[in-house]
C-alpha cells in the first residue's frame, strides 16, 4: 500500500522488534526471580571487582541478557582502558575490548 | 476409552479463554465427539452467556463438587450442537470454595463420560487455576501477541511445566497488516520467546463480537475468519496434527502486492 510507503518516507520505526527484546530481558529477570536492582547491584559488583585489575569505561559497560532454548546468558561487555600495573595478582596482556560472560541456567 | 480433559488458561485476563474455551469445544462436538466445556472462573462466570446458555442454568460446578447434585443434572446440553454441555460456573460463591481434591474426583467422573472435557480457567494463577489444572492431560495457553500477555503466559507455561504438562500456544487476535509493518509480534516472534509447541492462530475478527452479543457459536459461522480458526485447532486436537497450521493473512492492494512480487515487505 502507499501508506507503506510513505511511512517509511516519514521515518516510521518498527516497535516489534523491541518488543521483543524487551520481553525477553523481562522473562529472564522473572525466571531468575531477579529484579532490575539485583542487576544493578551485581553490575556495581563486578564494575568493582573488574576495576581491582583493569581500568575500564564504567559509562560503556553494557548489560546484556541473551537466551537460547535451554540457557540464558548474562552477557557484561566493557571496553578496557588499560590494565593496572600495581596488583599483585598477575593478569594476562590483555588489550581493547573483552567479554565477560557469565552463564546461568 | 477415557476422555481427556484439557484446561484452557493464559495468566492474563481478557485475551479470550473463555472465547477459545466455547469454541475449540463447540468445534470438538461438530467433529463427532462428545465434549464438557466447564466455567471454573467460580465468581465471574461468563462462558454461559458467550455460548448463550444463561436462562438453562440450574446447578453449577460448585454443586457437582460438594455432591448435592448429579453431574448428569449440572450439564447444560446446547441444542444447536449435539454432544455439546456446558458445566457453568458459580456465581455466588468465592473461588476458594473449590478444592483441588474435590475437583480432581469430579474429574476421574468426567474422564468417563465424556471424549473431552475442556476447562476454562479464571485468570491468574492462584487457586481458581490451580483447581482448573489438577485433572488436566493437556493444556492450551492463550496468548494475543503483547507484551504483557505474553509475559503472563511464560509464566503459566513454567507452571504447566512443573506439572509435567507441556503446553500447546494459541496466538489469538493476530492483526496480519500490523505485523506486515513491524508493529505487532508476529507469531514467530512469540513462539522465539515461550519455546512451546504451537497449535493455532487467530486473527483478530469483528465477528467475536457479533455472535457474543447474541449467544451463537462462533465455529458456525463460515464468514468467520477466527470461527475458522478454532474449527482448524479444534481438528488439531482431535489427532489430525499434521493439518497446517494457517498464517492470517490480509488483503493486499494494488502497491502491496507489487512489492510483495519483488520480494519486499
């Protein structure tokens, strides 16, 4: 239809696909019985506890929930600055972006 | 052979239980079988009036369940469907008056006289629903494709789960030209996200409407797309599950179906 059209002239953006995105985040949290302030928390957790070794971007930490039919993932992406020279525990060369990945069933 | 019984639930209230419920059921009676369709929403029953049985209710479930009356006498028979009855619901009673016991024993009696017992749960997922799945074999979760029905209906599909049932997914008031422009999840999409067998759509049909307001069955009315729908799930209980399953559809105009013709949406 020319409707089609011209929404897409008027710069109409599809919503199911958040939707979509949105629900799945949703059903993680439920599943998990994990609420968005738990999340929060243990993003503070692991922002300190990665900050001990690296220097990181806290502002471009990304939280990420991903889910397969078995398995959901709790994905924690973070670009690295740089790594801490003044720790005792030796960390491997590491540079640019890394993932942490933390599985849960 | 014993009958099976299959509770019809969603979680959320309002996406067409109760609707799917005199459906599936009427069509199951028009295939030949002899079906209950039994109003467990014991407060707020309305399944009467969507099969526009109101004026023949005598007893109800909650009698039948604390034995002061026969199943034979609480079972409404539709006279435009043979093999069709109707259990109604109480309405003077509170939910909590049911058991889950009481109505697992009324259910091995059900098991025997009927080839199909469908119960239409109230929604949420306390007592009125807990009674509703005691006896089931299977179930049927309705869902319409937003996200809080949605929602709801993962977390009833994780109950059925913890039952040892596994759940077949009807996604009702399906809007296909909503889902052509990206602006409703498409039945692929819910299926991605409640991982459970489907069983049927249903696309969005005015004719719901119409034929609650006078108390006719949906199924037999040829002009209606979700009347169709329900005959074609109803089929797919009943054993025939390799009939396929059919996407809604709109009609397309003259520009949709020059794209559609080159690939685009």
């Amino acid at each position: 239809m020319f409707n089609a059209l011209l929404r897409k002239f008027a710069g109409h953006k599809p919503t199911n696909k958040t939707a979509k995105k949105r629900l799945q985040f949703t059903l993680v949290c439920d599943q998990l019985e994990v609420n968005d302030s738990t999340l929060k928390r243990l993003q503070g957790d692991i922002i300190t506890v990665i900050s001990r070794y690296f220097e990181i971007d806290r502002d471009a930490l990304q939280l990420q929930v991903q889910r397969d039919k078995d398995v959901s993932a709790l994905v924690f992406n973070t670009p690295i600055l740089c790594v801490k020279k003044d720790t005792a525990i030796p960390v491997p060369d590491s540079g640019g972006q890394k993932n942490y990945r933390k599985k849960k069933k | 052979m014993e009958g099976r019984i299959i509770v019809v639930t969603s979680g959320k209230g309002g996406v067409g239980k109760t609707t799917a419920t005199a459906s599936i059921g009427a069509a199951l009676a028009m295939e030949g079988k002899r079906v209950a369709v039994i109003d467990m929403d014991i407060g707020l029953r309305n399944l009467d009036v969507v099969m526009g049985l109101e004026n023949r209710i005598v007893f109800n479930i909650v009698d039948v369940v604390k034995g002061q009356c026969k199943l034979s006498q609480a079972a409404i028979r539709d006279r435009r469907i043979e093999n069709l009855f109707l259990i109604p619901a109480s309405q003077s009673d509170n939910k909590d008056v049911l058991t889950p016991a009481g109505v697992e024993r009324v259910g091995k009696q059900l098991r025997q006289e009927y080839d199909y017992v469908l119960m239409d749960s109230p929604a949420g997922i306390e007592r009125g629903f807990e009674n509703s799945v005691v006896s089931a074999d299977d179930a049927v979760v309705i869902c319409t494709p937003d996200v809080s029905s949605v929602r709801d209906a993962d977390r009833v599909i994780g109950l059925l789960y913890a039952r040892s049932i596994t759940p077949k997914l009807v996604v009702n008031r399906i809007v296909s030209e909503m889902v052509a422009r990206g602006d409703m999840l498409s039945h692929e999409d819910v299926i991605d996200v409640l991982s459970v067998p489907l069983l049927g759509l249903v696309p969005m049909d005015q004719q719901v409407v119409i034929s609650s307001n006078v108390g006719l069955p949906l199924v037999m009315q040829n002009d209606s797309a979700a009347g169709q729908a329900f005959r074609r799930i109803a089929r797919r209980l009943n054993g025939e599950s390799d009939l396929p399953i059919q996407v809604p559809s709109h009609k397309k105009g003259m520009w949709g179906m020059i794209t559609s013709k080159f690939g685009r949406k």
